[in-house]
C-alpha cells in the first residue's frame, strides 16, 4: 500500500519538472511575444537619404531637343503664357515630349487657390495644345512664329491635381496635318511622377492665315 502511494506522489511530481531535453521552436511557437518581440523591419538599419546628385543623376537619360529659347523661336507665346520650358522628345512632324516646371510663382496661384494652390486644368490642356504647336509649326505648309488658333478640344480628363513643385511632362500625338488649310489635330496626356494627370482624345488647330 505505502509502495502504491510514493509511486503515484513520484508520478506527480515529474509533471512540475523542466525537460530534460531542450525545447524546440518553430514558427508556430515563436520565442518571443508579439508584445514584447521586436518586427525585422525595426531591427533593419534604416536607408541612408539619397544626396542630391543621386537623385539628380535620375534624369541624366534625358537630353534637351528644344530649348526654352529654341521653342521661343517657334511658338508666338510669351511669359506668362508660354507653359513648355524645354522639349526632351521629337519626332518631326509626329510627336513630342514636353516639360512644364510648375512653380508657385506663376501669377494663377495668387487666385486658384490662395489657401491650396493649384494649376487650372485649362492650362494643363493650353500646354499640351503649346506642345503640339511647336511640332505642327515645323511642318510643311506652317512658319515658325505663326498664330495657330486652339479650335476645339475633345475627351478631357483629368486624374490628379497638379501643384507647385510638380514637374509635368506631357506628350502629343499628331493625328492629321492638312497642309492646305492649315488645319491640324493631335492628341495628348500628361504625367507627374509616372501617374497620368490629364488625358484627351482630341485637339484641334488652325493656323491663322
């Protein structure tokens, strides 16, 4: 009887006893807690900030075709309306990439907004229709310097507000050129930081005779 009960009291006791062999984890039983556990992400050393001539090197692919003062030989248009600073793209008579700094020093953001400036979509559809006319104004049957009215404009959309410290490049597409009447349509987009901002179907000219 007394051998009965100390095997049943040793039989008990074993239950409170460490392992004699070492525990093994896995991801199931994780060593830490997620209280107390610290994420890899906050272990990770943080990324060293890029230097100006990193990021500046960014855009190093992308040459100059048309200068500010080359497109003020083509276009009629002057400050405060002249919205293409520099062509980075040309096909002639086909197609052209186009650069529009936009600063809060431009005389429309006094007014719209004062509290959230922001560029009127008229005048991201103006640059654009600007953009085509430095190409149609090279083509046969057109002179540099011409006036080439915005007759009509088709399918706009806009996407994402445009502000202060953007860079817009755009890009239009020449659809018809009659060279007989001077009649001209083109279509167009444009993007800040890879994400389209405006987009239309259709813009039409014709050059003033």
């Amino acid at each position: 009887m007394k051998l009965a009960v100390l095997a049943t009291l040793a039989s008990t006791a074993t239950a409170f006893l460490a392992p004699t062999t070492p525990q093994v984890f896995t991801q199931q039983s994780p060593r830490t807690s997620q209280l107390f556990g610290k994420d890899k992400d906050e272990e990770a050393e943080p990324s060293k900030p890029r230097s100006a001539e990193q990021i500046s090197a960014l855009t190093s692919s992308v040459k100059t075709i048309f200068t500010l003062e080359d497109i003020a030989k083509v276009l009629p248009h002057r400050y405060p309306f002249l919205l293409v600073d520099k062509v980075v793209e040309y096909e002639a008579g086909k197609s052209a990439v186009g650069i529009k700094s936009v600063t809060l020093n431009e005389p429309h953001f006094t007014g719209h907004f004062p509290d959230r400036p922001i560029m009127p979509g008229v005048l991201q559809v103006e640059a654009l229709a600007q953009l085509a006319g430095i190409v149609c104004l090279q083509m046969e049957g057109a002179e540099p310097g011409a006036v080439f009215f915005f007759a009509g404009v088709d399918g706009v959309k806009w996407k994402k507000p445009v502000v202060p410290g953007d860079t817009l490049v755009m890009e239009v597409k020449i659809k018809k050129w009659n060279k007989r009447f001077g009649i001209a349509t083109a279509t167009g987009c444009a993007y800040v930081d890879g994400e389209m901002v405006v987009e239309l179907d259709e813009m039409k000219f014709a050059l003033a005779k």
